[in-house]
C-alpha cells in the first residue's frame, strides 16, 4: 500500500527524496517512532502527518555545561531522515553547534526568535556557583540566559540527563553547584528526555506528541519524564530476562555465559532499577548496552554517577 507522507506539507515527499530519504525508510522511521510512543505501527501515517506538517514550530535550542554529546547524538544517527526531518519539521533558529554564524549577529537571533512562539530546548545542566559565574556563553552566565529564555518558551525540553537531573557535572562534590533546569528556575515544569546520551527517538517522539496535541507535553512520571518513553523499566524488556529469571548469570565479562547472553546483573548491571525504553527501540535501531555485553548504567536516572556507581561489580 502506499503511504502519502506528504499529508500536511505540500511537496514534502519530494524533498525528502532530494535528501535521500525514500518513503519506505520515512515510514519505517514514522513506525519506530509510533512504537517508541507505545501507539502501534498504525499510528505511523499520524506520525507522517505531524513531520511533514505545514505548521513550523520555532525551536530555540540552548547549550549549557554539557558534552554536546545529545546534539551529537541526534545528528550522527546512522538513519540520514532525523537531521532531514528535524530541519524540515521545525524551523530551529538557534543552535550554537549548528549555527554558521557567530558574535553578536547570534545573540541577535536568539533575541529575535524568542520574540514570538517557541519551544526552548536545553541542553546541559545549570552552575549555580557564584551567582552562575562559572558557566558563561558570549559574557552572559549560563543561568542567567535560562531565567531570561526559558519563561518565554510555550514548552521547555530538557535534553539529556545533564538538563533533566545536572549531569556528571552535578556529581558529588558538585564544585559547580551544578542543577537541572528546573531547579535553576524554581522548580517549573520542563519535559526531560534523559539520557547520556538520549535515544533521538525519544526526542523526535516529544516533537511529535506537541505537533499532534495542539502544543501539549505527553503525560510525566514524577521526575517528569514522559511515560510513552520512561514508563517501564529496562529490566522488564531485557533481551537477558529470561536468564535472569533461571538464575543464569555471568560472573566475569570473558566468561562463556558472558558471550552466550548470561544475565549481567552480578556484574553491575541496573537494568531493574532504570526506566527506559532502549531494550524495545535500540539505537540506530540496532542495538544497546546489553546487548553488546555491557550492563546497563542507569543513565536515565537521577544522579546516576553517585546513585549508581560502582557501575561494575568485579
């Protein structure tokens, strides 16, 4: 059957085509996302609708204390549509690692794009030491261009574990006084997609649920994650749980039962204390951690260098 991914946006099929994207790979990436948000490969012609949607929303994307590793996340996807779709999807008027220009020229641009309607999009957690003194972007503290953004935004997206919870920067003794962006500001509500990096998905899946509820955030748990995304913990879906439910573990990583897929739970693993969908949507749709032979972290968790460590138990 063909599926018109053009429902919204006239012409769109055609310029994903130039881009190299073929209708069959757009759907079965609409598909990931329809599962990723726990509504079935049906929901994927809605999922078209809402990416090739002839409405733009302006996106502000903010750098704080980070790795940039989330944005490198979306962009070095193995699928070349995420960076096409996002780019054509939503009109992203600042971005600092993606912004050909510099200087004074980009800091008038952000003012200018938050004059109208946007979604504010974060990366990176908040130094509060200081007054925010040591986390600066183009003389402004990092704090201080949050308190002057962030209160604008229609919505704000908190991308990666470091804008959710504070990050590695965050971890004991946190010289920086590192806080997530919702602490920085209050204690407002912001739609956290943790990770380190997130699953791309997750974040398009965000996109997506705004563009097709009239500017809603999809339902959160208690730390304000979306449940489509965060509402079941890795364990439960664990390519491994049938081993760890007979009770065959691995007791080194260059053990046998190791390499013949033994449950890594004696070697440090938090699958069972971590929510997160990566077991069902993979990365680059091909794999995760433990799949590869290495336990999970718990990186979608709060303050998970200090709650979870020692992530390895030799």
């Amino acid at each position: 059957m063909r599926v018109s991914v053009g429902l919204g946006k006239d012409g769109a099929e055609e310029r994903l085509a130039k881009r190299g994207v073929s209708r069959r790979d757009f759907m079965k990436f609409c598909t990931a996302v329809a599962v990723a948000m726990g509504m079935g490969p049906a929901f994927a012609p809605k999922v078209a609708e809402a990416l090739t949607s002839g409405a733009r929303p302006s996106v502000v994307y903010l750098h704080l204390a980070e790795c940039t590793g989330c944005s490198e996340a979306v962009l070095r996807t193995m699928d070349p549509y995420i960076d096409a779709l996002i780019l054509d999807t939503i009109s992203l008027d600042y971005h600092e690692t993606l912004m050909a220009g510099a200087g004074d020229a980009v800091e008038r641009a952000l003012e200018h794009a938050i004059e109208g309607e946007f979604v504010c999009v974060v990366e990176g957690g908040v130094p509060m030491i200081e007054d925010g003194a040591w986390g600066k972007v183009s003389g402004k503290t990092m704090l201080s261009i949050i308190e002057h953004v962030v209160p604008k935004a229609a919505a704000t997206i908190c991308m990666g574990t470091c804008a959710s919870y504070g990050g590695v920067q965050k971890a004991a003794p946190n010289p920086s006084q590192a806080v997530s962006v919702s602490e920085a500001l209050g204690g407002i509500t912001t739609v956290n997609i943790p990770g380190c990096p997130p699953n791309p998905i997750n974040f398009v899946g965000a996109v997506v649920y705004y563009l097709t509820n009239n500017g809603g955030i999809p339902p959160l748990d208690s730390y304000n994650r979306p449940e489509l995304f965060y509402g079941e913990a890795v364990h439960d879906n664990c390519p491994r749980l049938e081993k760890f439910e007979n009770g065959e573990f691995a007791t080194s990583f260059a053990s046998e039962e190791a390499k013949n897929g033994a449950c890594l739970y004696e070697l440090g693993c938090k699958g069972p204390d971590t929510f997160n969908n990566c077991p069902k949507v993979l990365f680059n749709d091909t794999t995760f951690p433990i799949i590869a032979g290495h336990p999970c972290i718990g990186c979608s968790e709060p303050d998970f260098w200090d709650n979870m460590s020692p992530f390895y138990e030799m």
